[in-house]
C-alpha cells in the first residue's frame, strides 16, 4: 500500500491526470519517499497515449502521424510540465552570466528563445525517433516501447534530484522535500527493469544496452552542467531530464533497431 500511496501522490505531482483527495488524507506534501512511484505513475501517463497509438492503428493513419499524435498526448496527459522545465534550463543555462541571473531566468514565466529552439528540438527528435520505432516494430511492442520510456524517463529523473543538491532555496523542488537514496535508487531499479522487459521484446538485448549506456552518458553530463550551471536542482532540471532521458532512450532504441 505504501508504494501505492506513493504512485497515486506521483501522478498527481506528475501530470494533470485526476487523483482522488483520499490518497492525501494526512500527507504532508514531502516527496522524500513519494519519488518511489515515479516510474509507476510513468507507466499510468503513458496509457492515454498508447491508447492514441491504438486507435491511430485501427484508423490506418501514417506513422509521422501517429507519432506527433503519441507526442501531443504525453504533452497534454503532463500539461507540458517537463518541456516547461526544458524550455527554462535552456533559456537560464545559455540566457544568463552568473547562477543568481541564470535561476532567475529559469524562474521568468516567459520563454525566450533558446527554450523556443529546445522545444523544437525535443518534439522534432521525439515524433521522428517514434516514427521510426512504429515503422520497425509491432504495434503492441510500440505499446511496450511508450511504457517502458515514459517509466524509465522518471525513474532517471528522481536520480537526478537525490543525487543533486538543491540550487534554489524554496523552489518547487526544495519544498518538496530531498529524496531519500533508498527511494530513488528503487525507482531507478524498477524503471531498469520496466526499461529491459519493453525494449528487450522490442529489440532485444542490445537495445537495452545501447539505451540504458546512452541515457547514462546523458544524465552524467547534465548532472555536470547543472553543477556547472547552478551548483545544482530546480523542479526545471528535473523535467529536462525527463525530456533528455526519453530522447536518449529512443535513441538507443532506434539504434538498435
């Protein structure tokens, strides 16, 4: 029950899916432990959107198509939360001087356009990337694929925030409260294993190697450039991970494939 609590507390923080008011009788709001469900409340996003891939199927529709439809779902099932976060980290790691100017464009509502151009960037490579795996694969080995990325993704994410301090005092992130290494360590392991039984049936073993390497380069990196950058996390890093390890991880996908 515990890891049920911590799923449905997720997915509210997570996405704009509706989740009871019963599931946050006496919650205090930390996330401490909350992050173990990151990646089951991965898997709960990624049903709206394996739904679209069904009915695009049924329906015949290209598979670009289909993709941008995937795409757009997630975006919608998310309210865009992590291509938000994007959009400020390229915006304030390439907008600003200093850290203090750098978080305080990441804090600025409006998006300049480096966050435009990393929008871009991030909905091209993804509908592509899916364009190619849906003409490569199954359609229920594409099911697969969106599950096991969307859980995955979210377990690199969670992390990224233990292992990072926090950059902004009484951000999002900050008030949430720090995870716990046994929580984020355990959301890692079960997106590992959502990651090898998903892209395992869709490419086999080589295409869990190639993307869990590839995603592993990519979070030691930003978790450099955000020390670099910030001296640590924000709530914004957090989703740019999201969106950087999902790339990745199509990535070694496709290069698999």
């Amino acid at each position: 029950m515990d890891l049920v609590n911590d799923t449905m507390r997720a997915l509210a923080f997570l996405s704009r899916l509706p989740v009871p008011q019963r599931w946050f009788e006496g919650y205090d709001g930390s996330l401490s432990s909350t992050v173990r469900g990151f990646p089951v409340a991965g898997i709960l996003v990624a049903l709206p959107a394996s739904l679209v891939l069904l009915i695009a199927h049924a329906l015949d529709l290209p598979e670009i198509i289909t993709a941008l439809l995937i795409v757009v779902a997630l975006i919608i099932t998310t309210g865009a939360l992590h291509e938000d976060g994007l959009a400020d980290v390229a915006d304030g790691f390439y907008g600003g001087t200093s850290i203090d100017r750098r978080l305080e464009i990441m804090k600025d509502s409006a998006t300049g356009s480096y966050g435009v151009l990393a929008l871009i960037v991030s909905v091209f490579l993804r509908t592509a990337l899916l364009t190619t795996i849906l003409d490569e694969v199954g359609v229920i080995h594409a099911v697969a694929v969106i599950i096991g990325t969307e859980a995955a993704s979210r377990s690199v994410m969670a992390k990224l925030w233990q292992s990072l301090p926090s950059a902004r005092v009484g951000g999002v992130a900050d008030q949430a409260g720090a995870p716990t290494a046994e929580a984020a360590n355990f959301a890692l392991i079960f997106g590992a294993v959502v990651l090898a039984i998903s892209y395992g049936a869709a490419g086999g073993p080589l295409a869990i190697v190639i993307a869990a390497c590839l995603t592993a380069l990519v979070f030691v990196g930003f978790s450099a450039r955000c020390r670099e950058k910030i001296g640590g996390q924000t709530g914004d890093t957090l989703g740019a991970m999201q969106q950087l390890a999902t790339i990745s991880l199509l990535l070694g996908l496709v290069i698999a494939l």
